[in-house]
C-alpha cells in the first residue's frame, strides 16, 4: 500500500518546526521496513500531504475513515484539523497498528485493525448518528477499484473520497468517450459520482519510491446518490457496460450479441437509436443506461 506516512515538501529529512515525524524516523524508530506484501511506499511530501487534508476536510467537525493509515502521519494530520470530529484509522498490518497505537494516541483518534475490504462504511455513519462521512486514504493498486466500489455503494452515507491512486487508474478515470483510457470502470465509477483531480505525486515522493507516479482524485456522491442518468437496473447497467467494453474490436452490436439474445440486443439499438456499428467506447453514460434499460435481461 502506498502508506500515508510524510515529512517536509523535498523529502530530505524532518523540519524541526514540523509536529509531524517523517516516515523513516517512524520507521527507523520502530526497527520496521516496507513490506513488499502490503504494497507499502510511505508518502513524503508535504505538499502531497496538505493538498489531501485540504481535499478532504470540510469542518472541525467531520468524521474521516482514513483507509490503510500506515505510520500515521496523514493521521495525525487529518486529527489535527478535526479537533471536534473523529478519525477513524482503518489498518490491516500488525506492525502498524503498533505504532499508530505509539503515535496518534488522540481521542479523536479511533483505531481499527481491519481489512478496509470488510469495514462497513454505512456503519461508520450510524456512529455519527446518522450523519455522513468522509473517506480518504492511499490505495493498494490490486483493489484501488474494489475500495472506490465499497464507497459507491455506501454513497449514501458519504459526502466525499480522495484517494491517492496510481496516475495510470486516475487517467482511466477521468477519460472522455472514444480514447483507449476510457473503459468500463470509468463509466461505472462517473455513473455514480464526479470525479476531481486534486494533486498530481511523483515517485520521489515516497520512501521507497514506487515505479509509478501517483495521482490524488476527489470522489463526489451526486445528490441524493441517485447515478448520472436513470437506470432501471444497476446490475444489468453494470452487465452491459462490461459486455460493450468486453471486446473493443468488435462493434457495440456483436459485442453485446456475445452477451446477449440476438433479438433482444437489435430491438434495444432500434429502440435507442444508437448505431449497433458503433464501438463501445464512443458511447456516453447517459446512452449506456438508456441502452440497458432497453436491452432485456436474458443472456445469450
């Protein structure tokens, strides 16, 4: 995981004005290395750091679940700026969790030794009693997807996420219809939320430093967590949008006929208007659930 641990903006060592230890004196204090099994680069940059808690705090009120906490620096960071909220630090790694404890030991700080994968956002919310929450963290690549599915389906009970993800998914994310970029988890993804660049992070921002820049986005419920167009079904939506991705080389016609019944995929192309020679890539999000709602269920 890409850890959300920091010190000063070039990454040489640790301000004597500065609160907040960097990453490698964490890590040297606790006789820890980065584990390659976690995916862990500890952010370094407090350039990076400040554009996420900016990003992310709206109040000294919010309550955060910050996903993979790491060493704790983003922590403390964001506990700083929430005196009258909370923060809730989801981590998985044993190690960490030890120095969280050694840390950030705030009480507005509540630490957590989950797999993000399991933790119940809408949970968190009724903590708040009812209230919304936000989400931050710096993703894993393997599930960045699956995590920012877990928000959209809690929506909700979110205000808003920024994630650091790697630049190549960010680019996917925000791709316009017709390029390579765009794809199936970007429709999915803007279906359901606005999608926002906030920061753009180099390699040399971590220790150590990853083989990939990293990219920090702001993801933005639409109101009243209804998705950008209307959709009758959002598993069919979802069915349908893979099926037209499935196979770029072929026409949206014959890509979705390797999904779907033949008749059923030419009455909805009729129904729509949309040109069945087309590719998958050319179409909107607002013509992908116009097309889905057309299309009957029934597989090929």
């Amino acid at each position: 995981m890409i850890g959300s641990n920091g010190s000063n903006g070039n990454g040489k060592g640790h301000d004597r004005e500065d609160p907040f230890p960097d990453a490698r004196v964490l890590l040297e204090r606790y006789g820890l290395r980065a584990k390659k099994a976690f995916s862990q680069n500890f952010l370094i940059s407090e350039r990076a750091f400040r554009a996420i808690v900016d990003a992310t705090v709206r109040t000294d009120e919010d309550w955060i679940v910050e996903i993979g906490a790491g060493l704790g620096t983003l922590t403390a960071r964001l506990a700083a700026r929430v005196p009258e909220g909370k923060i809730i630090a989801i981590e998985r790694d044993p190690d960490m969790i030890t120095v969280l404890k050694g840390e950030v030991a705030a009480d507005n700080v509540e630490i957590m030794e989950v797999d993000a994968m399991r933790y119940d956002l809408t949970m968190a919310a009724r903590w708040h009693g009812g209230e919304p929450v936000i989400v931050c963290g710096n993703l894993p690549y393997q599930i960045a997807s699956q995590l920012m599915f877990r928000v959209i389906d809690a929506r909700a009970s979110v205000t808003h996420a920024v994630f650091m993800i790697q630049k190549e998914m960010a680019d996917r994310l925000l791709a316009p219809p017709g390029g390579k970029e765009y794809g199936a988890m970007g429709v999915m993804i803007r279906t359901y939320v606005d999608v926002s660049t906030i920061a753009k992070v180099s390699a040399g921002s971590f220790v150590p430093p990853p083989k990939v820049d990293s990219t920090v986005v702001k993801l933005t419920p639409l109101p009243d967590a209804k998705p950008r167009a209307p959709i009758t079904d959002d598993k069919h939506y979802s069915a349908v949008v893979h099926a037209a991705f499935g196979q770029r080389r072929k026409t949206l016609r014959n890509a979705l006929r390797a999904v779907f019944l033949e008749e059923g995929v030419d009455a909805a192309l009729a129904e729509t208007k949309i040109d069945g020679q087309r590719r998958g890539e050319t179409l909107d999000i607002a013509e992908f659930a116009a097309l889905a709602n057309a299309l009957p269920t029934k597989l090929a």
